[in-house]
C-alpha cells in the first residue's frame, strides 16, 4: 500500500479515472513502501512545474515512472486526439497522451540531476506510461510499446503494471547500452524529498485571504515531518511557538481528513480566527461540517435547548470557563451530535478539564479512542488560559488517551530581525527560515504624553503610506478596546475593526488577534512589559515590520528586567 502525496483528493479533482488510479496505487498490496505523487493535490489551485504529470511512482528497486491517465473513449483523427468525456462531448488535443508522459518525465529527470548530486540519483532508472482504465487501447504506434500501456484489461493491479514498466525501460536502456541504476530505499528517500515540495504545498494563513493574490507556501523539512506523523496516527498533539506553521498544517489536515469522507469539527476558541478559518472553506470543495469558535457553537446548541437564561448571568468569565462546558455536554446529548473527527487550532486555549470533557462527548469514540488533532502554543501564547504549558497539557490529555506529540520549531512567518527580538525580550531560542536579513529591525517609539503619542502614530501611518505600505497591510494592535486605545484619536487616518472585511488601516485588541497576521504590526498603548505573554502574542503577529510604542516607563522596564 503506497503513500500517497497528497495524503488525500480533493473533491475539485474531477476525473474518475485518476480518482480511481489513486485509490487503486493507495490500497495495492505490491504497491507496500511505494510512494506516488499525485500532481493535482488538496490545494487544487495550485500550478506545479511538471504539470504534464498526472501521477509520478517512486518505487525502490524499480524506479521512477511519470504516467499520464486518459478516462472516456479515446480516439484519433488524421493526427488530431479526441477525447470524448462522460457527458459525450469531445475534446480536441494535437499532443497526444505519449507525447506528454514523455515530457514530464523529462522534467522530472531533468531536476533530479539539477537538485541532486548523488550518483544514484542521476542515474536511477526512469520510465513512463499511459493508462486508460476505462478501455482497450489496442497501440498502433511504432515508438511505443504495448508494455508501456496501462488500460482496462489490466484491471486494478497497478503495481503489476509498474513492474512491467521497470523491466521494459530495463531491457530498453541496456540495448541502448545507457547505464541505470534501480534506486534502493534510501535512493527514493533522497528523490521524494528533492520532488515533494513541487507537489505538495499549501496556502499560507493571512490576515485577508485572497486566493487571487496568495502564493503557495513551500512547508519545512519539519513540518513534511509533522504531516508524515499525523497521517500515521489518530491522537496527536503538535507544539509549537508562534510563526512555526501550526494554522497550516491544521487546515491542510482538515481539507484532506473531509476529501476522506470524515464528519469534521474544526474548532478555534476566539472569533476573529474564527471567521479566518472560515474563509479557507467559503469557495471549497471540501468544508467541516463545523469549522469556528467552540464557545460560540456550544453556545448556539446552549441556546437551541433553552439550558440557559443569559439575563441571569451575572459572570461571563465564570459562564465562559465552568458553566457552558457543563450545559453543553447535555445540549450535546440533545442533539446527538458526534463528529468522526476533531481539530483544534490554539488548543491552549481551550485545554482545561471543563472544555475536555465537552470534547470527549463531541467526538465518536470519545478522546480515548476517536481522531482528534490539537495544534497550539502552550508555553508562550496562554493569555486566555494562563498556567498552562506543554507538560500540562500533556499530562491532561495523557488522562484521557495516547497521543503522538509533535514539535514545531522553525518560525516561517517572522523576520529574522522580529524573532531575534523576541528571542532576546523573552528568552526564546527559536530559528526562523532563510529570509532576507535586510529586513526592517523592530522599531521602538517612545512617547511621554496620549497626545504625543497620537502626533507620532499619525506621522509614522503617513510615512508607511507614502512608502508604498497597502492601508490593509497595515494593523493597529493595543491592549485596549478601541475607545480606550490611541487609536481612537487618529482622525487623518481611516481605522476600521479586525472583524469587517476592509481596505483599510485595521483594529484589534491583541487578544482578539491571537492567531492571526499582517505584513505591518503597530503596537500601541505600551506603558509596560510585565505580561510577557501579552506582548509575545502582539509581537509574533507581524510578518514583515514591527512597531512599538512604548511610554519611558516601558522603556526602563524592557532595559532593566529583560
């Protein structure tokens, strides 16, 4: 049985005949130890640089085979292919399917040789082939050979046929006297980790998602290492700082559990990451059967049962914490509800015994037995639920299950300049990827009156402007509520609020925008550092420029405690 990248199909892929050579290379048994490329993945927008390829077999022993699939009836008219699909409508192409298994295997040997300098590699034998699964393709070419041709006689045993390929190209290039090597385990470990970062990627987490405009984010070694661990088991709990990829590996995981026909929760605690994790599935193929705030869902089934008189609640951190955990589990009861699987983003958030047990009557099988993914920042980002860390959290949930634990590293998010101050304010050790050095260092600002401060946040708004800086790209972040922030006194700049789509200069406190991201963070209102966690969580929310204003009260403070 292969391993498959990506792990599943999205629904968007539309052919039957590759979403059933897919399966057909997933369930194989000769196909064990195999990994298959296919090169339309879960992020089905994405372009890849060997985009003849429809699936690319890395299989030790054998070698590399770039195959192109044909579905429907087949035919070909003074030179010209017609295919003709399910609804009998035909399509002219002059390149025919030989033609382009040929090129794409031609790519593909060409970066082999370019991205690897091991022996091996270069040499491993290559091959390509077509497969009609839905046909007998009697061939009549003379530069193709009947062994190169999967079609519907072969019935499901592509592994057999992928022998066949190896030995054709096998006896080929020994009468051609060109020397091949059949590539070993480790030999196919060194190709899959050349080739996969063209096939599979992922979109980053932005703070506006416009699919339009985003590239695709090319995942670390690490994280490759992450997506490997969670497709091998159910329980899993990835850790890591902020920047390190956690959003994106857990919406990757989410699309590819529902393309597998699971029932999704997909679950974050504040309602700005909410409403951004929604609009990943707003124009999908592929949706949760939930994806947003776990206090406001349980809150909805709260209400629809009529468990709760919210005229009568006279704490709503009490109500939030201990009371809506409790009338939860019965409205859950009520409604029957069992997801087949579970994924929480920020999961420090929401790891106290109250909201476990409320997951635990979520999911089928509950949390001992059933798939649930938590991804979250347990040591740095707790500002909602201060006193947790990563040994907590892990000593909660041991109470409940096994689990694989996962930790992630390397920032992908922060400059190098960003994170080298946050290293320093909070004793952090974190390495971010290659970026540009040249970066802006992080910017302190110090001011000594409210109106100061305004005169100098509209003079440094301005100046970004001018610089070519999108008002959208820009955030204001503060401890504060908006009317009692600086903000609020700019009036030669328009500031709208995180939870509006907008054009313009944004608003959050940094509590609301845990999770989230912009190009430009303002930090605002300063007057100390004694809350670490605070000022960790504002700070790692800005991908390319960081900007503090501090009072000199502040400033005395970061110099002399940190």
């Amino acid at each position: 049985m292969a391993k498959m990248i990506p792990a599943a199909l999205s629904p968007s892929v539309k052919s039957p005949a590759e979403r059933k050579i897919y399966e057909w290379f997933k369930n194989d048994p000769v196909t064990k130890d195999w990994v298959v490329f296919h090169s339309l993945g879960i992020e089905n927008h994405q372009t890849v640089i060997f985009g003849e390829v429809d699936f690319l077999v890395c299989a030790s022993g054998l070698g590399v085979f770039a195959l192109e699939v044909k579905g429907g009836r087949i035919s070909r008219k003074d030179g010209v292919w017609v295919y003709t699909d399910k609804y009998g409508i035909e399509h002219e192409k002059v390149r025919g399917p030989f033609e382009q298994a040929s090129e794409g295997m031609y790519s593909v040997k060409q970066e082999l040789n370019k991205r690897s300098n091991k022996h091996n590699v270069q040499n491993a034998l290559c091959g390509y082939g077509v497969m009609f699964p839905d046909i007998e393709y009697i061939n009549s070419d003379i530069d193709v050979s009947q062994k190169e041709i999967f079609d519907k006689r072969d019935g499901q045993y592509v592994g057999r046929y992928i022998k066949r390929l190896s030995e054709y190209n096998k006896d080929k290039f020994k009468n051609k006297k060109v020397f091949v090597v059949y590539p070993s385990e480790t030999d196919i470990e060194e190709i899959v980790n050349v080739l996969r970062k063209d096939f599979d990627k992922a979109l980053p987490i932005t703070t506006k998602i416009e699919y339009a405009e985003n590239s695709l984010f090319t995942l670390t070694d690490e994280q490759y290492k992450c997506i490997d661990g969670l497709s091998a088991n159910k329980r899993c709990l990835i850790s890591g700082a902020a920047g390190t990829g956690k959003t994106v590996l857990a919406i990757k995981n989410a699309k590819e559990s529902i393309a597998n026909g699971k029932e999704l929760g997909f679950f974050c605690y504040n309602s700005l990451l909410s409403r951004e994790l929604q609009t990943h599935f707003e124009n999908s193929d592929v949706k949760p059967k939930f994806v947003g705030s776990l206090p406001s869902y349980l809150n909805q089934i709260v209400q629809k049962h009529n468990l709760v008189d919210f005229s009568k609640i006279e704490d709503y951190g009490k109500y939030y914490k201990e009371d809506l955990p409790l009338l939860a589990i019965d409205a859950i009861q009520l409604e029957g509800i069992k997801f087949d699987k579970i994924i929480i983003d920020e999961a420090q958030d929401l790891m106290t015994e109250e909201y476990l047990l409320v997951l635990d009557a979520m999911l089928k099988n509950g949390l001992k037995n059933g798939e649930w993914f938590f991804f979250g920042d347990f040591d740095y980002q707790t500002i909602n639920n201060r006193g947790i860390d990563t040994d907590k959290a892990v000593d909660l949930l041991d109470s409940y299950a096994h689990f694989a634990l996962f930790n992630l590293t390397i920032n992908c998010r922060n400059t190098p300049n960003i994170q080298k101050e946050m290293n320093k304010m909070f004793h952090t050790n974190t390495d971010t990827l290659a970026k540009d050095k040249n970066m802006p260092e992080v910017e302190h600002i110090v001011f000594n009156s409210p109106e100061e401060e305004a005169q100098l946040l509209s003079s440094k708004i301005s100046e970004l402007l001018k610089n070519g800086i999108k008002p959208k790209e820009i955030t204001i972040l503060s401890p504060f509520k908006f009317d009692k922030s600086i903000a609020s006194k700019i009036t030669s700049h328009k500031i709208d609020m995180c939870d509006v789509g907008s054009e313009n200069i944004t608003y959050s406190t940094i509590q609301g925008f845990k999770g989230l991201e912009n190009t430009v963070i303002i930090l605002t209102d300063i007057q100390t550092y004694n809350k670490p966690d605070l000022m960790y969580v504002g700070m790692s929310r800005a991908r390319s420029m960081l900007i503090v204003f501090e009072t000199e009260h502040a400033k005395t403070y970061l110099e002399k405690y940190i």
